[in-house]
C-alpha cells in the first residue's frame, strides 16, 4: 500500500510527538507499505536538521502558511497514494481537495478544550469549522483514547473508528539494570510547559520530600516561575538519546498529574510509554487507555484531581520505596504499549477503508 502521512508539527523540534510519527512510518515500512510523510512546518532554526525523511513545507506567517498548505496538497496527489493518514491539527485551507485522492483515516489526540486552552478562543472558533470539514472528507477516525470517542467534538457520523492508544518503539529503548543509588532518583519528561503535566506539583513534591533526587527534562531554570529545589535539577530539551541515560539511572517516573485542567480524565502519554519499554515504574494521575481496569504493581493511579499529589504524599512514598531496586519485565508491557502490536492494528483498520472505498 502507498501511504501518504500528513502532519503539522514543528520539523525541527526535539520532542516524543516526531519520534512517535518516525516510528509509525517506520513499523508501516517494515510491514512492505511505502511511506512519504508530508510536514507542514515553522522554519528551520539556524543549523536545524529536520526529523522527518519526507518533503517539508515551511511557513513563517499566515500568507506563507496558506500557500505552503496548497503546496502539501498539491505533493500529496502527485504522490497517488492509496490511502491517506492525517494526524488531526488546523490547516488553512482545509484540506477538503487532499480527502479525494484517496480514502482517508484521521488521527485525533486532543479534543476542543486543548485547543482553546493553548491557542484562544478565536483560533477556537476556526476549528469548529477545520473539525466539521474535516469529519465530511475523512472515511475513517483514529482516537488516542476511548474518552476522545465522546468528548473530541468528532462525531463519528457512521463512519468507522477506532481506538489505538499511543504507542513506542521497544526497539529503540536499551533496557537496564536498576540502579543502586544511595537515594532514590525521580525522573520527569515535561515536555511542553503546559499545565496539564503538572510541573508544579513535581516541584512540591521535591520539597516534600528532600530524601529523594528528581531529575526534569523539557524546560531550563530560567523556564520555572520559581526557584528550583536543592534536591531538583532541570536539564532543559534534551533529544530522546541524551534523556535516556538519565531513565537508566532512575527509579522510578512521573507520567501526567494534572490531567483534569483541560477536562480530561483518560489518556496514553507518549512519556509513560518511555518509561514502562525502559522498565520504569511510573506515577501517573488519569486513565491510561491501555491500562483501563487494570492495577498492575509498576502503575500507581492517584485521583485526577488538584490535590492528589499532596493528599496522596505518603502514598508515593511508599511506592518509591517498593520499587526501587526493580525493573518492569519488558513482556509485561511489550504487547500494550509497544509500536508493533498497535501499528498492525492501524494498518488493518487502513485495509478496511482502502477495501470500503468510501
């Protein structure tokens, strides 16, 4: 099957959202499928390499954003493919003529409370509009989470859908030894500095507990709003092969704490994915999609709610003290979390629209 793959995103940023979309390319190229993924992109930075193999269409403002668009449009058909994947985000114009080369499955990973939290509620409004389009050309959907079904503002309209979680590439993740640190050692992949990670609450939770290290990846110091404490070191962006030392040298990790501040209760962060494949036991505060009704010794769920950390204090510190020493068995989470098992799922689900031709 030729597949055409088609993103916005920052081409040229450090981050799990490039990795994750490498990675679904490169599990549908093993599988015999040809791929071009096709990126609508911010510039280059000075001395910036894209991570992504395929044509890249960069803007630095609305005009320009408007004409590289057509431009993609336009690469996508000559490219014929057979079957189109759309990673969901606002595209001006829509893309309403791309939707007819060929049946198309869009990917949704947020819903409309994330869009207005991050971009305003004019941008908001353009996307009520982007969705509606959107929804009519696509043949099928693909949700990140089960709650996104309901609450993404897609309707489904008849059409088929599916829920593949997030996924990573086992492949790519060494595995290690825990460590035999004298004091434990928290890791936390920020990221953006969004507030639904719950940054903040990583940070009380430092000075809470003083017998512990804790390592941040994602933002700098000068990033923080407030002074870091003594036990707490941010070690800014850093590209997956530079953090993961630091998870070798972990005990355990802290997945999303604030879910619950853009009305959000399930989730698959591509960061927990991380560090279960590196034996990580994590700390998370939602629904995992993967792991729905399922308790498992390596996962503690605190309440998706403003006080969870500080009401569950003793809580993560019995779980620190448990796990350390131990090591998640990669069979024990390969299958849920890994890329193969979730990519073949997709790839089916792409037969199905292709064989449909709707």
């Amino acid at each position: 099957m030729r597949i055409a793959y088609i993103c916005y995103w920052d081409a040229f940023r450090i981050g799990g959202v490039g990795e994750k979309i490498n990675v679904q390319a490169a599990e549908w190229r093993l599988r015999g499928h040809e791929v071009e993924i096709f990126c609508l992109s911010p510039p280059a930075p000075p001395r910036g390499s894209p991570a992504f193999d395929g044509p890249i269409f960069a803007f630095e403002s609305a005009a320009q954003r408007f004409v590289a668009t057509c431009k993609l449009e336009r690469a996508v058909r000559r490219y014929a493919p057979e079957c189109i994947y759309v990673r969901y985000d606002l595209f001006a114009p829509p893309l309403v003529r791309t939707f007819r080369a060929a049946p198309c499955a869009i990917e949704i990973n947020s819903g409309r409370d994330e869009l207005r939290l991050r971009r305003g509620s004019a941008v908001s409004c353009y996307g009520e509009i982007n969705r509606v389009l959107t929804t009519r050309g696509a043949c099928g959907l693909v949700f990140v989470s089960h709650e996104l079904v309901q609450r993404s503002g897609f309707s489904t309209q008849g059409k088929p859908w599916v829920v593949i979680a997030n996924g990573a590439d086992g492949a790519r993740v060494g595995r290690s030894p825990a460590p035999a640190n004298e004091r434990p050692r928290i890791v936390f992949l920020a990221g953006s500095l969004n507030d639904w990670h719950g940054l903040d609450k990583l940070l009380w939770l430092a000075e809470q507990m003083p017998e512990a290290d804790f390592d941040i990846v994602g933002p700098e110091p000068a990033d923080l709003d407030r002074t870091l404490p003594a036990n707490a070191t941010a070690h800014g962006l850093l590209a997956p092969g530079e953090y993961r030392p630091i998870l070798a040298n972990s005990d355990i990790a802290l997945g999303t704490l604030a879910l619950h501040r853009k009305n959000m209760s399930e989730a698959s962060p591509l960061k927990v994915r991380s560090y279960l494949l590196h034996g990580l036991p994590v700390v998370i505060a939602y629904d995992d999609t993967d792991f729905l009704g399922d308790a498992p010794w390596y996962l503690l769920k605190l309440p998706n709610t403003e006080s969870n950390v500080r009401d569950h204090l003793d809580d993560i510190r019995s779980f620190v003290q448990r796990s350390r020493g131990r090591r998640v068995p990669r069979e024990l989470v390969d299958e849920r979390v890994g890329a193969p098992a979730k990519e073949a799922a997709r790839l089916r689900f792409f037969d199905q629209l292709v064989q449909q031709r709707c």
